[in-house]
C-alpha cells in the first residue's frame, strides 16, 4: 500500500511508530418506549443501582490512571464523580422518569445531549471539551442500565496505535502504556482530557484528523508525528528511517533530563534559580516533587468550586489546602484565590452573561463581588498557613483599590479568627498575579502594597496583543517574545527587584526553553511550570551564563525581532 498522509492538530508531543488498531467500543441501546406509572419506582431504583455502579468504575478508572499517569491526570475523573453526583445531571434524569414516565436509558441518553449542546455553544475552548466527559459519564451509565460488565483492558500488541472516531478518559485509562504507543481520533480538541492523558503519558497524540477512519486499515504500519500533528500511514522505506532515528534521541533525552534530578538549577555562574510547580489539584503535589520542584508556585484553586451545586465548604478548602502544605513541608506553596468568571459558572454565584467574560467579572473582581464566598476561602487559606510556608495570591489585579479592598478584608478575617481562637498565619506574606497591562504599567505603585508578584505570562500576552490564544486564526500573533511583552515583564521585574522583593513567572513562558534565557536575563530567580516541563528547565538553566541572558534580554527590549 503506498504511502498517506494524514494531518489533525496535535494533542501531544513526540514520535511513535507501530501498527493501526481500530478501535470501535461497543454501543449501548436506548429504549425508545414509554414507562407505565407502575413501573417507575421499580426504574428509578434501577437507575440508582445503575449510579452507585458507575462510581465504582470511575473509582477504579481514577487508581489506574493515577498509577499510569499520575495523579494530576487521575483528579479527572474526579470532575466525572462530581458530574455523576450533580442533582442537574442525575436529578433531571430522575425527573425524565417520573414526569415523562422515559425509561432510564432514554433519560439519560435525551439528559446528555441537551448538556453537550449547551457545552458545545460555550465560548471557552477548555469547557467545550466537556462534551466528551458528559458522553463518556452518560455511556457509562447506560453500560450499566444494560446489565453489561465493567470494562476490562484491551489485550494490545506491542507497538499499538489506536485510531478512533473518539476516545473517552475511561477508554483510555484502560489501555496498556507499554503496548499503546500512540493515540489518533477524528474528533476532539487538545483541551481534551483524553489529550490531557495521553501527554502525561508522554504518548503522541493526534486530533481532528479528517477521514481517519476511512484510510487507516486495521494492521498497517503507521507512523504518528505529535509534534507536526501527522499521521503517516503504510510509511516507505525512506521515510522510516529518520523517524526512528528521533526516537532513539528522545530515548537519550530522556534518560538524560533524569540524570539532573537530584542536582540544583544553577548556571554556570552559580545563580541559584528556583523551579516550582503549577498545580490544580492536592494529588498534584506528590508529583510535582517527583520531577523535581523545589515548592509549589501556583496553587489554583478553581478544581474546589467548579462542576458542583453548591461553593465548597470552609473546611473542605481547609482540607485540600493542608494536604499540599504537608506533602510540601517546609517549601513554598502559592497558593491563588479563585480565578473564575462570568465564562465558568461558580456555585452561589449569579453572573448575567457578559459579552467578553475575560474583561468582566473574573478574578479578585469576582472575589470581591462576593465577599462571603472570599471569606470563607481566606479563612481556609488562613489556617492551612499555620502549618508551612504558605503565600498568598490574588488573580486579575489591575488597580492599587484592588489591594486595598482585598487586604482589608483579610484583616477582617485575621481578626475574625482571632476572635474565635483558631489558629492562623499572621504574617502570611500576600503578593499578585501581574497578568494585565495595567498592572505591569503601575508595577511600581502595586509593587509597595505587596509582598511579591508572580507574572501571568499566559493573560499578559493575550491583554497586550489584544488577541485570544484559543482563537486557531489568530495563533501566529500570539507571541510570548514580542517586543511590547518582553518590556511588560520587565517593568515589573524591574519594580519588584528593585526595592528587594521577589518576582517570579507562572505561565507557559516558565516552562518554555526559547524563553527561559530571556526571563533570567530580565532578572527572573523563580519559575514556576507544569511539573513535566522542570527537569528540561533545569537542563536549560544549568547551561547558562547570566551575563549572555542579560545581554540577549536587552536585545529584546531595544526591539531585536523575536526569532
């Protein structure tokens, strides 16, 4: 068969080469009848055995995922148990049985579809890809009404690219990673948690790739470029040779980067630099230690308050916050208030839809708004405090009002806690995210009403640029090194370091090893990434005079043309 080639978007970086195996998960059947009235108690107890099934499967899906992946990718099905206990899932479920007397498959089936179509008009790239954990929820659950078991893990060859009209995270936290080498789908996004999965797995990963299932045959040898977003089907024998060529590099890699565990980030002229982790969940923590992360630099807490009914409660909050304090113990933990708005909704929270939710209420302006909600997250925050080396952060400052409306209310706390005789961090140091050009401009008026900032490449770039980095058309402009970005972070870099306080950079710009040198020359000591990205960092760091930084960001910021 001669060579194809077929092109998506990729989903997750690297090379495999292997054979094509089409996978085609078995369907669940509807039941299209109507229920007589005497059936129903008998269907909605059927419904609840067939829920209490479910939790089971995605508990059992979530410990193999954490082995597999680890346990970042595993809190995603943490978000499915959230969803399957949701009283406007499984409640309006139950409502279709007893009002519309639909049986339980249909319910659910007729349930799902009308979440994936308000998913699927969202605005927001990451809540789009929602859809697929809805279907995947609602198969489940009709699996489970049709009395079938629960899934056992495919038995894959060796060397197995899977190719697929769509894959579920449960489809996929069945499979063998060292027989499953790469992952190929017609639909889905990158944002996807199958995509999410599949690069903890570091397995290559394609998406969107048209008439998939129609030219890759059961067997045939194939090739999955994650980096370009190729598949290469029935590769000739030119082609192969230099793909496998990059897999034996990236083999050498990575036994390389594991080589530096246990060595500092210093360059070569003994500038300690210190990598954190970002992370968005407890479970993260173990991890991001793993990898190498001296503390934890961003600690959203957003996973606590979405895809629930009602906010999280103060001791909930508590509880998740102390986990991380403890698996970190003396090191550093930011941790940053929520950072919604009107694009995700918030339990207790009623936002009229805005226009453009990313210059709405979102952020400390949301917090805010609500400052019972804000209460009882500084409370938690607070207390968790007293028991390590916790800072505190606020997202979306703009103006120096913002911090002292915010710190006023943090004093109200203090003193709450006081009152009632909880233990709590008093000299909990409080800094911002500096993520929109007015606060890189004033940086050095905010800087003095702080005690640091962390710079919030991934905003900052798209306020500066006026462009959305989710936006496929307009991906070309989205440029972390442009030159009015680069003078962004050094203003604030400048003001913080100035007067002596600490400044550190919290997005994709962190992990990035083009950028790297250009944030230690614009006097960056603190990266804080995705904890995959550390052991590359620290390579890169350990490479590095801080003199040639300096030299090249001053390059940058006379205007020298980002390469």
């Amino acid at each position: 068969m001669a060579e194809r080639r077929l092109r998506g978007t990729p989903a997750a970086p690297g090379v495999a080469v292997g054979h094509i195996v089409r996978y085609v998960p078995a369907r669940a059947t509807v039941t299209a009848t109507t229920l007589k009235p005497e059936e129903i108690d008998a269907e909605i107890a059927r419904l609840h055995d067939a829920v209490a099934r479910v939790r089971e499967r995605i508990d059992a899906a979530r410990t193999r995922a954490a082995v597999t992946a680890g346990a970042q990718e595993a809190a995603i099905f943490d978000a499915h148990l959230l969803m399957l206990e949701d009283p406007a899932f499984t409640g309006e479920i139950e409502r279709r049985i007893r009002e519309e007397r639909q049986p339980p498959s249909r319910a659910v089936e007729e349930t799902a579809a009308a979440l994936r179509e308000q998913f699927a008009q969202m605005d927001d790239e990451y809540l789009r890809a929602r859809v697929a954990d809805i279907q995947d929820i609602a198969t489940q659950l009709l699996r489970a009404l049709a009395g079938d078991e629960p899934a056992r893990p495919p038995e894959f060859p060796e060397n197995t690219i899977i190719v697929a009209e769509e894959l579920l995270p449960s489809d996929t936290a069945l499979f063998d990673p060292d027989r499953v080498v790469a992952l190929v789908t017609e639909r889905g996004s990158r944002t996807a948690h199958v995509a999410i999965l599949a690069r903890a797995l570091e397995m290559p990963a394609i998406v969107g790739v048209a008439g998939l299932l129609a030219q890759a045959q059961e067997g045939e040898g194939a090739i999955v470029d994650g980096d370009w977003g190729e598949l290469i089907l029935s590769p000739d024998t030119d082609t192969l040779p230099g793909y496998q060529a990059r897999l034996d590099v990236a083999r050498q890699e990575r036994a390389r980067l594991r080589s530096l565990h246990a060595l500092p980030a210093d360059t070569l002229d003994r500038v300690r630099i210190t990598l954190l982790a970002n992370i968005g969940t407890p479970r993260e923590a173990e991890i991001a230690l793993t990898h190498g992360a001296e503390g934890v630099g961003l600690f959203r807490t957003e996973f606590l308050f979405l895809d629930r009914p009602e906010p999280p409660s103060e001791e909930e909050q508590y509880q998740a916050y102390h986990h991380v304090v403890e698996v970190m113990a003396h090191r550093p933990v930011v941790i940053r208030t929520l950072d919604v708005g009107g694009d995700k909704p918030v339990p207790g929270v009623q936002l009229e839809p805005e226009a453009n939710p990313f210059l709405g209420t979102r952020g400390l302006r949301l917090s805010l708004r609500y400052p019972d909600l804000f209460r009882t997250q500084l409370r938690a925050i607070l207390r968790a405090a007293a028991h390590g080396n916790v800072h505190m952060m606020f997202p979306m400052v703009a103006t120096v009002q913002d911090i002292f409306e915010a710190r006023q209310i943090v004093e109200e706390v203090k003193d709450e806690l006081n009152a009632e005789g909880i233990p709590y961090a008093d000299d909990l140091p409080i800094g911002i995210m500096v993520e929109t050009p007015a606060a890189a401009v004033a940086a050095d008026v905010l800087i003095r009403e702080v005690d640091f900032f962390s710079i919030g490449t991934n905003d900052l770039v798209q306020y500066t640029l006026a462009v959305d980095r989710t936006n496929a058309d307009l991906a070309r402009r989205y440029d972390p090194l442009d030159v009015s970005v680069v003078r962004m972070i050094a203003q604030a870099a400048s003001a913080a370091t100035g007067i002596g306080k600490s400044v550190a950079v919290c997005g994709e710009m962190a992990g990035d090893p083009e950028a790297i040198p250009l944030l230690l020359g614009l006097g960056i000591r603190e990266l804080s990434m995705t904890a995959t990205s550390i052991p590359r960092a620290k390579e890169i760091v350990r490479s590095l005079r801080i003199a040639d930084a300096e030299q090249e960001a001053q390059r940058r910021i006379i205007g020298g043309l980002s390469d």
